[in-house]
C-alpha cells in the first residue's frame, strides 16, 4: 500500500508545478528550449526546483534562485554549475554533504543534516527576481522552515536570501534584533531558542572569480554552521536524506558544468 506522501513531498508537488510568475515560467521554458550547446543532448528541466536534503536537518541553506543552465537544466538546487560547486565542496569539508560534487539529481550525493534551498525556485533572468516575484514565491520557503523543525542553523547565500529570511522570521513573530544588522559576509545573528542565522557571500562567479568571496572565507561559514549544529551523528547508512525531485533524470555521468549566471552576493 501506498504511504502518504510526508509535509516535504507534498510541499515538492506543489513547487514543481507552479506556474504563478508569468515571466519566470517563459523564462525557465526558453532556457530549457534553448538550452546551452555544451548541454543541447540533455533534456533540462526546465520547471521549479524543489529544495533537497535531510528532512531532519538542523542545517538549512538558502540560495537566491536555480541557475538557468545549473539547477534549471538538472532539476536539483545548486546542481550542474560553478557556484554548486563552491557549495558542495565546502559543504563535503564541513562533514555535511557525501560527496565534494554535485553533478546530477540522480547522481549519489546526499546531504547528511542539511537541507538546501532558495529563496526563488524558478531561474530569473540576469539573476534578478521582481519583488512580486520574490513574494509570490516565499511561501514555499515560509513552508519548509515550518516542515524544518530541526533547523538550528539557517545559512543565507546573498542578501537577497538573507532578506527573504527575515521577512518570513519576522512575519513568524520571531524576536529579532532591532535594529536588524545589514547583510554583511560572515554576519551572526542569534535567534530564540539557540537558533542562528548565518550570513555569507553567494558563491557566484560574480563573487568568487573577483575574490570577493575566498575558499577559506565560505569554508569559514560552514565550519562555524558546523560548531553551531553540534557534532551531529551522521545517519546510518541508507537514511540519509536524499529527495531528488520527482520526474528528474539520473544520469551516470554529467558534462562538465557551465559557468554559472553571476549572483549578486
Ligand atoms: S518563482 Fe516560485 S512562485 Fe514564481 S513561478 Fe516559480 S515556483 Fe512559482
């Protein structure tokens, strides 16, 4: 018999089907029509990506948005470009990722107390989400710190994210700082109940290729998430906490990825 599907894959269901931005739904769809030449073989996904990872995680991660030719093409967040690279790497050094890469939804990476998703989950193009566009989409980030309930830590990527996630603490009833702190890279915020909110750079190009944001300055952030959440226990074998997104392609082997879009940090 069937199980019902839990908060999170009913929540995936609902993501990967909207269609309530018009411009950003014809955008995805071109992209995925288009498509890049290194990647023209594949089939890109070409819809909203759906957050991954751990459903028990004390970790959560939120970028700004997929990637046009990145989470756009692979259907899975920070998957299939440069800034996915950034992450997973140092994600993989902080103890909270399997692998140091992240190729494909299908490909054997999971997250181990950590879940990753973003503020928008359709690909904006130049990167920049309409305010309309922003709000439309918060109340599936909104949902899963609600279906979250072990996040101890929240890492924004960008101030975009940043900025999305104190919109939905304040609109919880959250107590924050007042007044609350400008986004700045490295930034701590203490939060009720021992949670934190950590700030850092985005990982995109736009940041990482003009050494705005250094290996060991993203390093930092995550060894400090991981002081933050504690020396979690890893999960026994076969209960990590992978969730491709339904309908997304496993592909044994995936091309080199693209340079990402910049990002704004
Ligand atoms: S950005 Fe969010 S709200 Fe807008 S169409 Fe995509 S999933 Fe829906």
């Amino acid at each position: 018999m069937d199980r019902p599907p839990t908060g999170l894959e009913s929540l995936r269901e609902q993501v990967v089907t909207c269609r309530a931005c018009p411009r950003l739904v014809a955008w995805r769809e071109e992209v995925a029509r288009r498509k890049r030449r290194a990647f023209r073989e594949e089939d890109y996904w070409g819809r909203p990506v759906p957050g991954w990872g751990d459903p028990q995680a004390r970790l959560l991660v939120v970028g700004l948005a997929p990637a046009a030719h990145g989470a756009n093409r692979t259907g899975r967040m920070f998957t299939g470009d440069r800034s996915g690279e950034w992450l997973y790497r140092a994600l993989f050094h902080a103890g909270f990722a399997s692998a140091p890469r992240s190729l494909a939804a299908g490909d054997d990476l999971r997250l181990r107390d950590c879940y990753v998703t973003a503020a928008l989950r359709c690909a904006p193009p130049g990167n920049r989400p309409a305010g309309q566009e922003l709000r439309n989409c918060r109340p599936f980030l909104e949902r899963e710190l609600e279906l979250l309930g072990q996040v101890r830590v929240i890492v924004a990527l960008g101030r975009v994210a940043f900025a999305q996630v104190r919109l939905i603490l304040a609109s919880r009833g959250a107590v924050l700082p007042e007044p609350f702190p400008a986004f700045r890279h490295g930034l701590r915020i203490p939060l009720e109940e021992g949670r934190v909110l950590l700030a850092s750079y985005h990982p995109s190009q736009q940041n990482t290729f003009t050494g705005r944001l250094t290996e060991d300055m993203f390093r930092k952030v995550w060894d400090e998430a991981r002081e933050l959440v504690g020396a979690a226990p890893l999960p026994p074998a076969g209960q990590e906490g992978p969730v491709p997104p339904k309908g997304a392609r496993s592909r044994g082997q995936a091309p080199p990825p693209p340079p990402a879009p910049a990002a704004p940090g």
